[in-house]
C-alpha cells in the first residue's frame, strides 16, 4: 500500500467501498482530485453506474464546476457562506 500514488489509493479506496456492497448514499469529498483525466473519466463512469444501476444516491463535493455538469442531477453550491441551488 505505501507503494501506491495517492492516485491509486484514492481509486482502491473506491472500490474497497463499493465491492460487493450496495450503500444508500455515498458521500464523495472529491473523488477525482488526485486523478489524471483518463482515470478521472473512468471514476465518474464507474460512480455513476453504481448509482444508476444499484439506486445508490451520491453527495458529491467537487469544486469543478465542468464535473459538477458532468455528474450531477441536481446541484447545490456555497457561495459567500450561503447555500444556493444551482
């Protein structure tokens, strides 16, 4: 484990969550944040076809508005300490 990128950890981290498991909801404080983009896009499309598939609801904390538009049905955002939908 000490020879994994944070990367790494952070997509094994993912699936140590989800195999053979099926949560309610997942709560994701930026999943993707240590990914190169091909491993980001495969972590999305993995995600969202738990939550398709299984019925799993997701909180997804990113601070990439062009994810957020990618992955998110619906969207909320803190702005000046107020939470608004977006």
């Amino acid at each position: 484990m000490e020879r994994l990128s944070a990367g790494e950890k952070q997509r094994l981290a993912l699936l140590r969550l989800t195999a053979g498991r099926h949560p309610a909801v997942l709560l994701l404080d930026e999943p993707t944040s240590n990914l190169d983009p091909a491993s980001m896009e495969r972590v999305e499309s993995y995600l969202l076809a738990i939550a398709h598939e299984r019925g799993t609801g997701m909180i997804w904390v990113t601070h990439d508005s062009t994810q957020m538009s990618r992955v998110a049905t619906r969207a909320m955002r803190v702005d000046s300490g107020r939470l608004e939908i977006a």
